[in-house]
C-alpha cells in the first residue's frame, strides 16, 4: 500500500489551479452596482426536545399544530409561512 505521508508532506502534491471560467454576468452585468449584503436573522431562541417515544413525539406534535416524526431535525413555532414568492425563480432564456 502507497504511504499518505508524500500527500501530506508535498505542499506541491495534487495542487490543481482553478480554470473555471469567469461568468459574463459577474464581469460585465455587475459592474459598478451596489453590493448586497443579506444580514443574518438568527431566531430568538432555540431549545432542542428530545422524546423518550414515538407517543411523546406525537402528544408534542398535536400540541403544537405541526406534524413532526423521528426524522424532523427542526421547526419553527409558529409554523414558519414561505412567502408568495418563496417558489418563484430567476431564469434567464
């Protein structure tokens, strides 16, 4: 079996540059416009449930109003609503 340690040692091992074209849109389309900056809306609190069974999940589930199972890793109270255009999509023809 090939020893890993040339992998780690080699700084020059596998480096592989980045030919990826540029995008039209981001060289010429974007030019001299504002920049966008998203500030991130952490929630107000967030507290982790943890159910001994399947009716305890369900008991929780129907107090809350919100259909929850083993594989739910998260939810919001109150239900989050999307927004109407929350399925909506930019595409360019």
């Amino acid at each position: 079996m090939p020893s890993l340690e040339k992998w780690f040692d080699d700084p020059d091992y596998n480096v592989q540059e980045d030919t990826t074209p540029t995008p039209l849109i981001q060289t010429n389309e974007w030019i001299d416009m504002p920049e966008f900056v998203q500030e991130d809306k952490p929630p107000f609190a967030k507290i982790i449930f943890r159910f001994d069974n399947q009716e305890d999940l369900d008991a929780f589930s129907k107090l809350i109003g919100q259909k929850l199972t083993p594989k739910t890793k998260s939810a919001w109270y109150p239900e989050l609503e999307r927004g109407k255009n929350a399925a909506k999509r930019w595409i360019q023809e």
